[in-house]
C-alpha cells in the first residue's frame, strides 16, 4: 500500500518542490524563445483511439497555425501515466503541460508543483462559460490550478424493447428504478448490470445527507451512508434483479448491457461509441439518473489541462494552454463526440445538450458530484472496494463490510 501513496509524504513533497525549483531541463532550448525564434512546448497526455489521438494533433496543428512561434511536442504516456509524470517532476524533467485527471489533482496541486494560472487569464477566455462543478474540481484555496478539457458524467442507459415488452416506463426515482429492476428480471436476463465500487457508488452513498470523505478521513460507515447503499446491495441479494458484470461473463456495465444480459446500466459518454461499434443493434436510449429522496445527482469524471510551475515557458505554455481549452480548440477535440466539452457554448454549439443519447449526460453536469474528494481519497477508494464487494456478493453484512473498511481506511491515512 505503501507504494500506492508515496507522493503524499513529506519526503516525496520535497523532492517534487526540488524538482520545481531545479527547472524543466538544463539546457537552453527549454527557456522561452527570443524574438524571432521558435518556442517549443512539451504536452504529455495519455492516449487514446485513433479518433482521438487524430483529433488531438488536428487540435495542436491548428494551434501552431495560428501561433507559428510556437511549435508542440506531443508526448503520448502509454502505461503507469501519473507514475511517469511524478517521476519527470520530480528529476526536473515535467512536460511543460500535462493532463490531469481530477481524482489526482488535490494530492499533485499539495505538493507545489502545478502553476496557478489565474494571473494568465484574460476576460476574453471567459471563465464563466465552463460548467462549474467541473471548474472547481481544480481549484484549491481560490487558486485555478487547470482547466478542465472534457469530461463525462453517468446516465440511465436502458434497453427499449426489455423494457416495452415488461411494460416499464424509464424510471425516475430510485424506488421506481427498483420495481423496474426486479420486472425485467427473468430469463438470464438482470435488471441492472451494477458496478459495485465508489467511483460509481459515490453519488449514491451520498444521496442521504451522509458524507463518504469527512475532514480528510474515511466516513462511509456513518449511518446515512449505509442506509443509502443498502437498496444497491438489496438489489442483488434479495430482488435478485441486479449482477456484477462478471459474474454473466462480462467485463463491465457497457458489455452486460451490449449482450443483452441487463436492462439497464449506470454508464457515462464512453459507453456510446462502444456500444455503436460492438452492439449496432441494440436499441437503447439514455435519461438522467433516477432521484433519489427528491434530489438529482450523478457523478461527473473529468481532465483538465495544467502548468507545470517549473516550466520555463510559462507564457507560451499558456498560449497552448488556453487554447486547448478555449472555445476553438475544445470544439474540434470534442467535435465526434468521443468527450463532452466542459465549455456550455461548445456543447450548445455541437448540439450535444439536444443530442438524443448525449443530452442527459450533459444535463447532468450543472449538478453532478466529481469523483474528486481531497488526497486521501485514493486510500478511502481503495478500502471501500475491497470490503463493498463482499458485502454485495452476499460474503457479509454491509455494516460490518464498511466498519471494517473505514477502520483500515483511517488507519493508513493517520499513519501516512
């Protein structure tokens, strides 16, 4: 476990603030450019399909057009990504922009490393126009420290015909999702396809008033917390109407719900192109998630585009940065509808917010929760899993499950 939260301590703290201090590289060709000649910027990313990863290097291509004292190093990070980035910061050797995905960023934003960019920002960049839940996932002790360059939330996605032929409406309380479940339930075939971890139990955990991250420790155990997981749990072993993907040979709620195995799945944006190029003949559609206790809610999962504060090129860092995650820039990477634009004017002007399938994924975004929660969330994460999965599978009760968890979870925090 140790190994899993390194960067947290002191120690690596210092070595990431050394590797700020000590600067990108040593030689001249990472100073900003002087008059007349070329800035070369470094941008590492994860990758991605080839649509994608095409989309991507039309976006810096246009870029470099409009900015051809610019030129950009795309480096595409294949394996361990935010292993490989801590590792180049920490030697001094960070790209001069990164992405970062919002269940990171409190722990990497701690330490120093990431640039504050709000003294870059222009009125004409309008900060307004980004969906807020997403804006403020990067932003700590009233610092931007990035902006977000896409996103995805969760949806209902449901089968037209099981549920036309069960005489079911598409449910929208979690009572009716409930009943809904159990009356699709016959014949092999589940109501729900259910992930059983907190990446997507979060907003459900959370839907009673109780919280999973209190004061930087694990809280899940609390009454509220358990009373609201208690339906997911019920729904497998009592109604009998929900299954983990891989118990009926999937490997996750896009592919339970492609083969017909289940209903209805909680899934976000990535399960469309999956579903249209592995399941083309599946009809389905997509609603917001089912209330619960009267109140709307999903989970929203995002990657902002940040500064490194040792980079020695801020202002050309800058250029890119804000291009990336301006209004042009985001609208032809979010373009196919591969990601969701954070920006409310793009997702208007793309017509994802009308979009059949996509617009309850970009209703939700105005209120959903980001799977962000302080630095110690990875620890939290972790044990909740383990012992949430027992109590799923029927192995033991689900107090005792998240007791226990909540117990290790805390345990490894305070002795960080």
């Amino acid at each position: 476990m140790k190994s899993r939260k390194w960067m947290a301590g002191l120690g690596i703290a210092s070595m990431l603030m050394a590797g700020v201090l000590s600067g990108c590289s040593s030689d001249g060709a990472s100073k900003e450019g002087a008059d007349g000649e070329k800035t070369e910027v470094t941008l590492a990313g994860w990758g991605g399909n080839p649509t994608e990863e095409k989309l991507l290097k039309q976006t810096i291509a246009d870029f470099e057009e409009k900015h051809p004292n610019i030129d950009v190093k795309l480096e595409v990070i294949t394996e361990q990504y935010m292993d490989v980035i801590k590792t180049r910061l920490i030697g001094g050797e960070g790209p001069d922009v990164f992405y970062l995905d919002a269940f990171e960023a409190p722990a990497l934003i701690e330490t120093g490393v990431i640039e504050p960019l709000d003294e870059y920002v222009t009125e004409d960049f309008d900060v307004e126009d980004f969906e807020k839940p997403l804006l403020e996932a990067f932003i700590a002790d009233d610092k931007t420290y990035g902006f977000p360059k896409d996103y995805s939330t969760l949806a209902l996605f449901y089968n037209k015909k099981m549920l036309a032929d069960a005489g079911v409406e598409v449910p929208q309380t979690w009572d009716e999702f409930r009943e809904a479940a159990k009356k699709l339930t016959k014949d092999g075939q589940y109501g729900f396809g259910v992930a059983p971890e907190l990446a997507r139990q979060f907003w459900v955990a959370e839907s009673l008033g109780g919280d999973v991250v209190k004061d930087g420790q694990a809280n899940f155990a609390s009454d509220e917390v358990a009373e609201a997981l208690k339906p997911v749990i019920d729904m497998h072993n009592v109604d009998k109407s929900a299954v983990e993907p891989k118990e009926v040979g999937a490997t996750w709620g896009g592919e339970v719900f492609g083969q017909q195995k289940a209903a209805m799945v909680i899934e976000g944006n990535w399960a469309i192109p999956f579903l249209a190029d592995t399941f083309p003949d599946v009809e389905y559609g997509t609603a917001e998630l089912p209330s619960i206790n009267g109140e709307k809610s999903t989970m929203a999962y995002s990657v902002a585009y940040v500064m490194n504060a040792a980079s020695e090129k801020k202002e050309a860092s800058w250029e890119l940065l804000s291009y990336l995650t301006g209004k042009e820039g985001m609208e032809t990477w979010t373009s196919k509808g591969y990601a969701l634009p954070t920006r409310k004017s793009v997702a208007e002007k793309l017509g994802y917010d009308q979009d059949e399938l996509r617009g309850p994924l970009v209703a939700g975004a105005s209120y959903a929760t980001v799977w962000s929660e302080g630095s110690n969330l990875p620890i939290i994460m972790n044990n909740f899993n383990n012992q949430f999965l027992s109590a799923f599978l029927g192995d033991r009760p689900l107090e005792e499950a998240l007791k226990e968890a909540e117990k290790q979870a805390n345990s490894e925090i305070d002795s960080k």
